[in-house]
C-alpha cells in the first residue's frame, strides 16, 4: 500500500475511534449493557473504510475535521449495525467477526438485536446535531440521504435479496444490483457526505456518488474473490460461506479471471470520474487501488 | 368509551393507515419481501393510541392533518418495529400480536429483523420529508427528539433494563424508570410532536410531554392489570407471562390495589397538565381516562 495512504487510513481510524468514544459513553444505570455491546463492536477493530471515505472525500472541499469525523463516525455507527444483525444466528450465524467473538457470542442474541436497534438513531442523532453543520439543510441532507441508503431501499433491501440467494439464482445483473445496494449504498454514501458536508456542486456530488457506488462493487468482488483464495486465519472470520451455501456469487457467474477483470474496470471506472477534482484527489485514487488488492 | 372520543379514535386509525400504505409501497423488485413483512406488521391493527396522541396535540394548534397524519406514521413505524424484535425468539419468544402470529412466525426470524430494521429509517425519512413540515427546524427538532425517543437512552434502553428484569430484582423507582424508558418515550413523544408540528410556547411543549409520560406510565400499570385479569383471547397475545417469569411489575411491589390507585393518580396528573389548554383538550382528557379502564 502507498505509504501516504497508509498513514491517512492510520489517522482516520484513530479520528473515528475518538470520536465514537465521545459519543457513545456507558452510563452507571441499568441499561449499561446495551452501551457496552454498543461498543464492543464498535471498537472491534476494522479497515475504517468507510469513515476514511467521509474525510478525504471532505478534505476536497477543506471541510474541517472536526465536522468530518462526525459524519464518518454515524456511517460506522450503521455500518456497525449491520454487521451485528448479520451475524445473528437467524442470518448468516457467525461466530467470529474481526477475529473476536461476534457480538451475540460475546452477550447474547437479545442484546446484539438491541445494539444493532441503538446504533442506528444514535448515527442520525450525530449527523442531526448541530455541531455536524451550522447549515439546517446540510444536516437533513446527510441524514435523508442515509436513512434512504440504509432502508428498505438500500442496505436492508439488498440483505433481504441476499438471504434469497440460497434458494433462488440469480443473474448478474441481478448480483449486482444486490451488492450495490448490500454494501454499495454505504460506500457511496460516504463519498457523497463529503460532498455534501463541502458544499459541492451537483456535478462533483454525483461524481463522488458514481465513484463510491463503483468502488462498492470493486471491494465486493474482491471480497468475493477473498472469500475463496484467503485463509479464516488472515480474514479474522469464516471463509468460503457463499460458496459452502451454494450460492451465485460473482465468481461462479464470471469464472475468477473474469471477476478480476471486472473489479479492474471497475476501479477504472471509480478513477475516472474523479478527474475533475485533478490531484487533490490521490487519495481517492490509491483507495480505489488498494481495495482490489488487499489480502484481508 | 366517550362516543366522540371513539369517533376519533377510528378516524385517527384510517387515517394513519392510508398515510402508512401510501408510504410503503411493495416494489416489483427482489427485495419485495421485506416490505411485505414491514406491511403485514404495519397493518396488523391495534388501537393507534401512539397516532392519535399526535393528531390531537396537533389539533390544539390546528395543525393540517396532511401533516401531522406523516408524524403519526413515523410513530407508528416506531412503535411497530420494536413490537416486531421483541416479538423474537430471543426476546420474549410470541408467537401471538393482536390475534394473529407474529411477524417472524408468518415469515421467518431473519425477514423479522430486517422489516424491524428497515422501518426504522423510513420513519425517519417521513419525519425530514419537506411535506411533513416546510421549516427545516421544525423537521430536525421532530426527527432528533424521536431517534433521543427511540434509542439506547429512551425505548431500546429500556427493553434493555426489562430483559434483565428476570435475573434482577427492581424497585419501584427502577420499574418507573424503565417503563418511562420503554413505554414513555414514544408516547410523550407522540404528544410533544403535536405540539412541536404547532409551534408551540415551551410551557405548552413541556406540558404535553409531561402529560404524555404520565399517561404513558398509566397505560402501562393498565397493561399489568390486564396481564393477570383479562384472557389471551381478550388481550390477542399470550398473558400472565412477567407473574410466570418471575419478574417484579408494579402489582408485585404495589399490589394490585396499590397499582389502581398510582395509574389513577397517574391520569390526575396527566388531565392536569393540560389545564393551559381549557375545553380545547377534551379529547386528550377522555383518552387518558380510557386508558385505564379499557378491557384489551
């Protein structure tokens, strides 16, 4: 990895991380459990992409940290969410996650549905704040747009066609639509905050949208393609489930020279739609990069 | 019942009811299943207590009803996403919601959570809609107090403290916590929105939020009652159920006469807080009577 990429990927997670701790504190009353299996998953370690999106999609348009962090922070916060509830034995019944025991493991299941349930007001409560932006329609357009990435329409929709994919096959057009909306909504909308947060003109939010939405679909083929060719050991999780399930992934539809090429084109595609922000956006261009050759 | 409070009451029910089906449309698309599952929660029935608390408060400040009709379905979705998760196998494990299964019993536990999760955001997306209201401030200032409402610190904090209930013995301060926690919130909630809708004086906002946790905390002593006096097929769902799991209610720690006569004293001081409002509330008056003598 780029060394500069490294060290901004570095200081972000340990951004995101302070700011979480600010925000979610564990209180002396009854209900403290719920906090700390909040927290437990929250700080459970991780790549940080998401939140790493938010400020160096910010940094584009000089919004301050101190903003940026907060938006990076409420998309940790769902993201987080969705990985407790998809660990829950109904769903895909995981016992690790990040090399730790999944959240249900570690308290129960009743607890993990609640952290999940307390994650997801506690993000739009973040981006609602004032100390987000000073700008009301700023606020609401962070918190419009993601309630719309993480809903029905999006995040949970596509986990609702994922949990189909054991009994039904689909197509690619069909997988692709799935994963944009499982794991792309979110990507993007990382992206997009920056933008939004930035005061970005309507051609530079979109461009940041598009980038995000490509970059989702390049990191889920290679996570596809990880899912097969990496170790338990070096994903911290179990390996090869899809395949175990039997279900269409993008490897099985395109053969795993074709998915590789397509993640290629993909993070082609991502790159290109930031040439209008020119060399500003390096960073940007190294993630997209790195995202298809991670080994974790 | 007062004739014309259940005039309301019905008129209040259809109206939410239609707001609710055009706001969560079943698309063409794979993911229709979990809007299925929201609906089939959505449209189970029920008193839409929480709906009608919303349109009466609004009605003190004439609210338009095309817009406070909107914050009713915020609160209703609310209120039905958390009966869905605590209708789960690893919650209190129902197999029965108004008479009829429950959501992960007509469905399966994973399309559960996930129509749980998804109403969540929607009613978030409903309350910062322009059409709810035109003032950004008064969007944010009903969207921020609902997810305060609904997560860690009010309603899932309290399903926290409840679930340890069986393993915990509670005093009555903590019992009264937990229940403003679980119970309250969404019902002050439901009468400060009115008054937020109606650009209240805070002297009138604090009233009927006060009114409102009042009378929240009445309904659920009610529920107690009802829980050792009325049958499953009055109340819908299994009873007796806390009494068999040993956990302290307030007719444990009050007996039951003493818990009649605190949901009495309950409904005074809620009537009393509406005093700024003259005949105007009469309504909210004869709710908060009937909420302690209603037989299901």
């Amino acid at each position: 990895m780029n060394a500069e990429l490294a060290e901004a990927l570095k200081r972000a997670a340990a951004d995101v991380e302070a700011a979480m701790d600010a925000l979610v504190p564990v209180p002396e009353t009854l209900e403290a459990r719920v906090h700390e299996s909040m927290r437990y998953s929250l700080f459970a370690g991780g790549k940080r992409l998401r939140p790493f999106l938010v400020m160096a999609s910010g940094d584009l348009f000089h919004v301050p940290r101190a903003q940026s962090v907060r938006a990076a922070a409420a998309i940790e916060m769902i993201h987080t969410y969705s990985l407790i509830h998809d660990d829950l034995p109904c769903m895909d019944d995981d016992d690790l996650r990040r090399g730790k025991p999944t959240n249900h493991r570690q308290f129960d299941e009743a607890t993990a549905v609640l952290a999940g349930d307390a994650l997801q007001p506690k993000a739009i409560e973040v981006l609602l704040d004032p100390a987000t932006d000073a700008d009301r329609e700023i606020r609401i357009a962070l918190a419009m747009t993601l309630v719309q990435a993480a809903g029905a329409e999006g995040m949970v929709g596509g986990q609702m066609i994922d949990l189909q994919a054991e009994t039904t096959s689909y197509d690619l057009d069909q997988i692709s639509r799935l994963q944009n909306m499982k794991t792309g909504a979110l990507i993007a909308w990382s992206c997009e905050a920056g933008a939004i947060l930035g005061h970005a003109t309507g051609a530079e939010r979109a461009a940041l949208k598009a980038y995000g939405l490509d970059l989702g679909l390049a990191f889920q083929i290679a996570d596809d393609i990880l899912d097969i060719e990496a170790s338990p050991e070096e994903m911290g999780k179990a390996t090869a489930k899809d395949a175990d399930a039997g279900k269409e992934t993008f490897i099985t539809l395109m053969g795993l020279d074709g998915a590789r090429a397509r993640a290629a084109e993909l993070v082609h595609n991502a790159v290109a739609r930031l040439d209008l922000f020119g060399e500003r956006a390096f960073l940007l261009r190294e993630v997209a990069e790195y995202v298809i050759n991670r080994r974790s």
